[in-house]
C-alpha cells in the first residue's frame, strides 16, 4: 500500500494492481467476441464458472508482488463452456481488487460506500459480479472522467480552504446506480442446496437428485449445457463431502441397500465406481443397450429410464449390480456398483470384472 499525499497534507492509501480490464481484453478477443457479448456469456453462468479459475497475473503484479507472475487459467474439463472461461476472466480480476481492498483494510477503514469508476464500470459482469464477491452493494459513479474530476475538488479544497466532502456535495458529486450483490451467489456454492437436498442427505439421496434435475435440465430435454455442467459439479462435490468423514473412521459405513432377487440374496461385499465407463449416446439409447446387455449376461430386476438400471448378473461371476447414467457432454457416463450373493460360487466380483464384461457386451451390440 502506498501512502499518496493529497492537496490538504492529508494522506491517500492507494492500493495499486496490474491486472483488470486488460485481462478481461485479452479473454475477449481469445474468445472473438465484442464486450456485450463477453458480459453475456459471464452473466450466463453461475458463480464460481463450474471450478475454472483464471489467475489474472497476465504481466506480473504489484499487489501482491509477483513482478515476474504470470496468468493461469485451470480447472478445464472436456465441458468446460465459453461462459464458464468468460466467468472467470471476471471472477479472477474481482479477486484481484479483492486483495487490494484487504491489503487496504489493514491500514484504513473500509466500511464506507464502494464506488465503481473507469472503463470496467461500463461493464454489467463488472458490476455484478465485483458486488457478489464483496456481499455488499456496489455504486456507479453517474459521469465521466471521475480521475480528471477528483484533480480538481483537490485543487478546490486548497483554493477555498474546505474539506473534499463539503466540495464533493456542493458539487453533486459521488452519486450513481447501486448494484445489489446476488445473495444465490453464497447458497449456489453448497453442493446440496444446487441439488435441493439438505446436508444430511445421503448419497444414494445425492444420486436421486442428480438424476431427477438431469432429466429436467440436461440439453436432450430442451434443457442449458452451462446448468447441466454445474449440476454435474455439484454432484461431484457432495459426493466428496460425503465421503470424507467415512474415510477417516476406523469402521467402514454400511454399504447401501443392494437390489434383491428370488433365488439369490446379496452378500456383504460392496463395490463401487462412480466413472465406471462412458457409452457414446445419450442416456436414452445408453439405456436401452445397457439393458439387452444386461439380458444377455444375466437378469434384469429394476429399470427406472433411462437413468437407473438394477440386475442380476451370472456371467462372468456371479453378484448383483446396480448402473447409473449420468449425461456428460453428448454422451453418458455410468456409474457401477457391484454387490456379492450371498452363497454364490466363484470369487467375489470386481467392478473392472463387470465393467469390462459389460463393455463386450455394448461392442456386440
């Protein structure tokens, strides 16, 4: 931070940075978009950009000192959208004034209005986007040329010997727009409330749900790739959360309650793979294969179309399975969990045994 003498022998604290619209410049022209167009891919995703995140250091930085920085941009997937890279283009230069404003924080009060100016102040994902990650409200400053502007109610101050607060409302200055910050933003980063469930929710609860919102929002129903890719976010990160705590204690959980069949009843052995394999269609189809498949290698006990599919496998070993479609970028990926019989011959059966067999089966299909 830096202490700038002003007109009245008072000090300014400045916090200076490298990186703001140039940042979002550069990702414009990457992009090939113009800067209505840029603000309305960001708009059109949620905060956070689905985990991509951009470290806006393009040409080093001075807050933090980084000179020799450089940008980074992670967090990409094969569904990774133009939205979500536009997002956080945004998200990382906020972040950036972000520091600045705790760098600034530490030394002065901060608890006053925050007043938006200059070029990035045209910008509505600017605006927007700056007022979520702060919680508060953002204003921007009606007029133009606010640098130019604030030169003078410093040289006024000295001319007529009054403070900078009394010109600045003789003038009429410091008014403007607010901006609200969206109060999803906070909510839509817990996983559970994207899925509509509460953090009790288990994760046979968490598969449920993933299952009912793809079917309403996924592309193939009329639905948004950019929320379908969040949803698919979501799922992965309350799955996670789950399974944390179970890692950590000594007695492994109980395994879910496994499909039931006449001659058979399931044994103790569970496992699972929750990316199992990817069938090249959309779950529709997917399903549809999956379940002659099935037939083929054993019997099928449960189908919930196109998403859900419970069966009784004896070749090539015997168990009970359960499969889970999930759409994922024009295709569908399968989810397999595989449960022993009790009293069954053989060894107990693997997922890479089942899944394996199951991929034969798709490639004769």
């Amino acid at each position: 931070m830096a202490g700038f003498a002003d007109a009245s022998g008072a000090y300014l604290p400045l916090v200076c940075t490298l990186n703001a619209t140039k940042v979002t410049e550069a990702v414009r022209q990457l992009l090939g978009v113009d800067h209505a167009e840029l603000d309305a891919l960001a708009l059109a995703s949620v905060a956070g950009a689905g985990g991509v995140t951009l470290l806006p250091y393009l040409d080093g930085e001075r807050t933090p000192n980084r000179p020799t920085a450089t940008g980074a941009l992670v967090g990409l997937r094969s569904d990774t959208t133009r939205e979500q890279v536009a997002r956080a283009a945004f998200e990382g230069v906020a972040c950036g004034l972000l520091d600045g404003l705790d760098a600034l924080t530490a030394h002065a009060p901060t608890s006053g209005r925050v007043l938006l100016v200059g070029g990035g102040a045209r910008s509505g994902a600017y605006r927007q986007v700056l007022a979520d990650l702060l919680g508060r409200p953002v204003v921007v400053v009606d007029g133009e040329e606010h640098v130019a502007t604030g030169a003078c109610v410093q040289a006024a101050m000295v001319l007529h010997d009054r403070p900078g607060s009394a010109i600045a409302a003789a003038w009429g200055l410091g008014h403007g727009r607010n901006v609200e910050p969206d109060e999803s933003v906070d909510r839509d980063a817990d996983p559970f409330v994207v899925l509509g469930l509460a953090a009790s929710a288990s994760e046979r609860e968490v598969r449920a749900a993933r299952r009912r919102l793809a079917k309403e929002i996924h592309p193939d129903r009329g639905g948004d790739a950019v929320r379908m890719s969040e949803l698919n976010r979501a799922y992965e990160r309350a799955l996670a959360q789950l399974r944390e705590p179970a890692a950590q204690a000594v007695a492994p959980p109980k395994p879910p309650a496994p499909p039931s069949a006449e001659t058979r009843r399931p044994g103790r052995f569970v496992e699972r793979d929750d990316a199992s394999f990817a069938v090249s269609v959309l779950p529709v189809e997917a399903f549809k294969a999956l379940v002659v498949a099935a037939n083929s290698m054993g019997q099928v006990l449960l189908e919930d179309p196109p998403y859900l599919l419970e069966c009784y496998l004896l070749d090539p070993v015997e168990c009970f399975c359960r499969l889970e479609l999930f759409p994922e970028g024009g295709g569908s990926q399968v989810a397999l969990t595989v449960v022993t019989a009790e009293g069954g011959a053989g060894p107990p059966p693997t997922v890479d045994d089942v899944r394996d067999a199951f991929i034969a089966a798709l490639s004769a299909y």
